[in-house]
C-alpha cells in the first residue's frame, strides 16, 4: 500500500512528463521542418537508447535489464506502436498542421488509455477522478482549439492527412502506455518483480529502433523516387541546425520525458497517468507568445485554468 506522500510520485512524474514533453514538442518541430520528420524520429531513439543504456549501467550496475520473455514481448510491441509508429505519426502531423492542432487531437489519447486500461487491467475511475480527466481534457482542448490565422498559410497543405495522423498517434501513444504497463509487470507479475520504469523505457526504445527499421527503407524508398522525378525536398534547409535541435529533443523527450511517462503509468492508473501526461498544450502558451509572437487571447487562459483545476482533482484523487 503506497503511503499519502508516495500516491504523488505518479501525478507528479505525469505533470513532469508533460514539461519535458512541451520542449520536446518544439524541439522537434524545428528539427522536422529542417531535415524531416523520419529523419528526427530515427535520430532521436539512436540518441535515446545510447543515454538510457548509460544511466541503466550507472543505476543497476549492468547493460542489459533482466526481463522476462513476455516482458520483453509486451515492452517490444510498446516500443513498436507508441514509439515507432505513433510517434511517426505524430511528428508528420507536426509538419503538416503544426504542434497547435495536432496537440489538439492528441487530448483524446487519456479516453484512448482509460477504455485500454479498464479492457485489459479492469482499472476503475471513480467518479472524481472521471471528473478530473473531463476538466482537463476540456481545458486543455479549449486552450488549442481556436487556431491562428496564420496558421493556415503555414500548414495549409496536407491537412486531412494531419488530423488522420494525429488521431493515429492518440491511438498509438495510449496503446504504447499500456503494453508498457503490462510490460513492467502491471496486471500479472507480483509487485516485487516488476520491471522498473527506467529499465523498461530502455527495452522498449531498442525496441521502438527496430520498429524504425521499415520506416526508413520505406522512406528512402520515396526520397529515390523523388529525386529520380526531379522533385527536390522542401526541408534540409539547414542540416547542422536540425541535428542540434534533434540532440536536445531528444534528451527532453524519449531520453527523461518517457521515463517519466512510465513511471506515472506505475504510479497511477492509465486514464489519470495518460490525462496528466498530456498538458502539452497547457504548457506550451508562453512559448507561443515568445517564440511565434502570438496572442494568448482571455479563452486560452480560462482554459489553461480549468485544466489546472482537473489536474488538481486528479492530483487528490490520482486512483
């Protein structure tokens, strides 16, 4: 039984998650427009799994975690469809309709994870708790829902395809956290031996480098025929910059942000894990004004506070 101050590390490690998340988020979008979305997915796990091999041989003294075969099957498929294909997915709905709207969608993900959660783990939500994921959600839907004007000059093209995409990455991210539950051992291992989420973060992005695999022949393949018709690509504007922006969204985001995404999947049930790991949009307002000049408009802000109110519920009631 978790003591009053341990049910926190859960909300806590989600609301961290979120953070490194929204760096990422920009990060990545920078680095996207520069050399590609497939190139950034591919160089962001390598960079990953290198820095998470390290701090596993510093934590637990070895290189390899000690996994059971069905732990490595449900962490192997994690990493497959929440970190290769999801992400894939996400990242090229970046490009097309811009973090904004594909964050936007992305809100869906906690009702992807508390229905995954309650099929394959039969964890309920009380009443408050359900409560606190509809104020978040809502909150942080209404923060992203009214799109700049000039958003549509910049992500005019491809925008069906966008939005198909992201409610793909919802899916997969949701699906990712669970098969990453059972993974360390949620649902059919004993507390005492289950896999930590430090451990289980490395697996699954070796994992997900495998997943990356056909992506890039299938992307190379493309570029071939591009190339072959003459059609140069819209990015590479600036290689080195991209590189560099991969490298830190790399360390914010697969590197601690899904460490700590596990370790709120540990702590906390799916749906509240899954909510407070999607504050993103939240989070990212002062960058917006920073960064892309634009105005947080008196909407933003009353939503911005009614996620923090569900975030709150769910911090009190986080099971």
């Amino acid at each position: 039984m978790l003591g009053a101050p341990d049910i926190y590390v859960g909300p806590a490690a989600g609301v961290a998650t979120s953070a490194l998340w929204t760096a990422t988020s920009l990060l990545f979008t920078a680095a996207g427009r520069r050399i590609g979305p497939t190139a950034v997915n591919a160089a962001r796990i390598a960079l990953a799994i290198v820095l998470l091999g390290l701090t596993h041989r510093l934590l637990a003294g070895a290189w390899v975690p000690d996994v059971l075969p069905r732990q490595v099957v449900f962490l192997a498929l994690s990493g497959v469809v929440g970190l290769a294909i999801g992400d894939q997915a996400l990242f090229t709905a970046f490009v097309h309709i811009g973090p904004r709207l594909a964050m936007l969608i992305m809100t869906t993900a906690p009702l992807f994870a508390a229905f995954f959660g309650w099929l394959a783990l039969g964890e309920t939500l009380q009443g408050v708790a359900w409560l606190g994921i509809a104020l978040t959600i809502g909150g942080v839907g209404w923060v992203v829902l009214e799109r700049p004007r000039a958003e549509t000059v910049v992500y005019g093209s491809h925008r069906a395809r966008g939005v198909f995409l992201a409610f793909v990455a919802a899916a997969c991210q949701a699906g990712g956290l669970l098969l990453s539950k059972q993974g360390m051992g949620h649902g059919w291992l004993p507390d005492a031996q289950h896999l930590t989420p430090q451990a289980a973060t490395l697996v699954r992005m070796v994992f997900a480098a495998v997943g990356m695999l056909p992506i890039l022949a299938l992307h190379r393949l493309r570029e071939q025929k591009r190339r072959a018709a003459g059609i140069q690509p819209t990015h590479r504007r600036s290689v080195g910059a991209g590189l560099a922006f991969t490298a830190f969204g790399a360390v914010a985001g697969p590197f601690l942000g899904v460490w700590m995404s596990l370790v709120a999947a540990d702590r906390a049930a799916l749906g509240v894990a899954q909510t407070l790991c999607s504050l993103t949009p939240v989070f990212i307002l002062p960058f917006t004004v920073l960064i892309h000049k634009e105005r947080v408009s008196s909407r933003a802000a009353v939503g911005a506070l009614i996620a923090v109110a569900g975030v709150t519920l769910l911090f009190f009631n986080p099971t």
